[in-house]
C-alpha cells in the first residue's frame, strides 16, 4: 500500500450513459415479507416489490442457511446420506443463482458461511431424527383445499394478502430458520417477535384457505422449537393492520408520493435496509447525523487517491468524505476487488458510496464482507409511478 500515485481522472473524462431506472408502483398484495418491511419504511417496503432493486441489494447467507434447511426438512430424508445429498444439492443450487449477482457472488464459497459447518450437520441430524411429528395428508370433508402443504402459495383477504407458509397442515404452521438469536443480541425480542408476526399472517392465509391451525411453530436446525397457541384475534388484527399498511403505502403512490415522503429514516429502520446505496432518503438522513450515524456505518466522499495494488485482489481508495464525517481527514479503504468490485477505474473525483462498513478501533472505517461500495454514476435513480 506504499505504492501511490494518482490516475488520470476519469470521472471527468468518463461519458455516462443514462442511469438505470429503478420503477416503484404500488403493489396488487402484500405478504409476512413486505408487512415485516412496511412496518420498518414504507420505501423499503415499496423497493422491495421493484425487481430492478434486487441487483443492487447484497443478500445474506444466513437466510440461505435457512432455505436449504426448508428445502431439507421438505423432502424428509430417510438418512443422512440422503439428507447430505439433499443439502448439498440445495446449496448448490443457492450458489449458481448468486454467482451471476454482482454483490452475492462474493458468497462463493459456504464454507466461509458464518457457521456453515455447524448449521449443515445441526440441520442433517434434526431432519434425520425428524423434530417434527408427520404432517397430515388428510383432506377436509368435501373441500378441494390441501390441509398441509410446503411452500404452496395461498392468499386471503380478497387476494391482498398472500404468502407461502413453509409448512402446514391440519394442526400447525411451521416456519424453518437456520439459527434462532442469541438471546444476548440486542434485537434478539424483536427478531422473534418478527417470526411470530410473520406466522401470524400465515395463520390467516391458512385459516383463510382451508382451516385455522391451533398451533404455530419455528423450528431451528439445532433442533430447538418454540411453539405458541394460535391466537385467532391477534392473527386477524395482524392481517387487517398489513393490507392497511398496503393501501396506504399504494394510496401515497396514488398521490405522487416520492422518496421523501414515503421514507421514515432512523438508526433501527435504516440500519439492516439492504437499500441504503440507492435511497436518497438514506444520504439525506445521514448528513443530518453524528458520527457514525449506525454501527454498520455507512460514508460518501470523493476519490482522492488510487492504489491499485500488486496481487490482482487487494486494492486501496483515499476517500474525501462529505460533511462533518469528512472531519478527520481523509479515509484511505482497503478493498478486495473479489469482494468489493473494482473502483480503480473510477478514477479521482469519482464520488463514492460506502454502505454497511465496520468501524476499527481508532474510529475509521474498513471494509469486510458485508460492505458494498458504489461509484454514484453508476448508481439507479428511483422513479415512482402512480400506478401498475
Ligand atoms: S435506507 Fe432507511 S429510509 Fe431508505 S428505504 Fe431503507 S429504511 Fe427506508
């Protein structure tokens, strides 16, 4: 990293072709996903319907821990050859969608998963042992409705409500997670409660479709389930408060609602938003903030120097950071080109967005696997339509 030298500003000289277009409308429905996220921002809500949006979002492995145990506990392996072929075919699975994502690739190997190795053989033994009593295959008296299904999308509330409960049948609604919090994190309560919201709202869709399960279910892949009585009012008054949060959300489309409008930025909001990068609301909020305005914190500044590097991967940026966060004087970056893209062809002056950084001890930032950095040319705009 002693090696520095400056390059010829290409920012300058760089043509930028049109910008891509990220379109917002409003939604037909709205599901335990988009209601977890209309509770937090009504944008983020709205982003997270706009396909466009899903290039620039980097998505989690955890979750994918948590879809290969689904898809495990689904096919109900009969041993643990069976279940490890399972397993692995579903991650295999996983990795070939991400490889061709520009953030999510730099997933490519699991072994490098936090906790792969545990959270693989927890869930091989739990589905081998079979934490779940059989799901009934029974069918109601005179009904076409399956009474236990995986994955089956069902809907209600006149088709604004829909979703796809992992699994259910005649008794239970059961959601898979690869690991439940540690009870020591601060958001452990409301992480679980989130889970609860969300099996409320399958309860409905089930209860809608067929008949209301008595039990609800989450079941980890060490094995541990917690298990609540199904609470018809509070599911009911769940359903009712999302398809509200629906209609308001499409009513302020209706309206010309913009970015401003429909965002309501905050340390809790904001600081999981897998949509920081590309939300004006975010950088607006952020100049209005002290140092660092979240523990993932998030920096925009000009390139001010370029050291590409010498083994291909690692490179480094001095960055010029904005405002009162520019305070401490310049910000040198290191970045893996593996991981991070490559900001070397930017070139100096380019403006750059740093999202979901960690901060060393001596109160800078660096860049880990969780961190995404953007040149802001390349940046989509947001456009908000009125209607579908
Ligand atoms: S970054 Fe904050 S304001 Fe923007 S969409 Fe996410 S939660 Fe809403």
């Amino acid at each position: 990293m002693e090696l520095r030298f400056r390059v010829r500003s290409a920012a300058a000289a760089r043509v930028v072709a049109g910008r891509p277009r990220i379109r917002i409308r409003p939604a037909a429905r709205t599901s335990p996903t988009l209601w977890a996220q209309m509770r937090l921002c009504a944008l983020r809500a709205a982003l997270s319907t706009a396909k466009e949006a899903e290039g620039w979002v980097l998505h989690s492995p955890r979750a994918w821990l948590g879809t290969a145990f689904h898809v495990l506990m689904a096919a109900r392996p009969s041993d643990a050859g069976e279940a490890e072929r399972v397993w692995d075919t579903a991650i295999a699975g996983l990795l070939a969608a991400s490889s061709g994502h520009r953030l999510d690739k730099r997933f490519a190997s699991p072994e490098r998963w936090p906790g792969y190795y545990l959270v693989r053989q927890r869930a091989i033994a739990s589905a081998v042992q079979g934490v779940l009593p059989p799901a009934s295959a029974r069918l109601p008296a005179g009904g076409r409705r399956p009474l236990r299904g995986t994955e089956l999308l069902l809907t209600a509330r006149d088709g604004l409500l829909a979703g796809r409960p992992d699994e259910f049948d005649r008794q239970s609604v059961t959601e898979f997670k690869s690991a439940l919090p540690d009870p020591a994190w601060p958001e452990a309560e409301s992480l679980t409660e989130g889970y609860w919201r969300q099996l409320r709202l399958y309860a409905v869709l089930i209860g809608e479709t067929a008949e209301w399960p008595a039990v609800a279910r989450i079941v980890a892949a060490s094995g541990q389930v917690l298990t609540r009585d199904v609470d018809r009012p509070a599911c009911e008054a769940e359903a009712d408060a999302a398809v509200a949060g629906l209609r308001a959300m499409n009513e302020a489309l209706g309206h010309g609602s913009g970015s401003a409008q429909l965002a309501t930025p905050g340390e809790i909001e904001c600081g999981q938003c897998q949509y920081q990068a590309i939300c004006p609301a975010f950088w607006s909020w952020c100049e209005t903030m002290s140092w660092p305005q979240l523990r993932q914190p998030a920096a925009r500044g000009i390139i001010e120097a370029i050291d590409p590097g010498v083994d291909g991967d690692v490179y480094a940026v001095t960055l010029r950071l904005d405002g009162r966060h520019g305070e401490g004087g310049p910000l040198p970056l290191a970045l893996r080109r593996s991981v991070h893209g490559d900001l070397t062809g930017c070139g100096l002056g380019a403006q750059i967005r740093v999202v979901h950084a960690q901060m060393r001890q001596d109160g800078r930032l660096r860049a880990d696997m969780s961190t995404c950095v953007f040149a802001e040319d390349e940046l989509p705009e947001l456009e908000f339509r009125r209607s579908a």
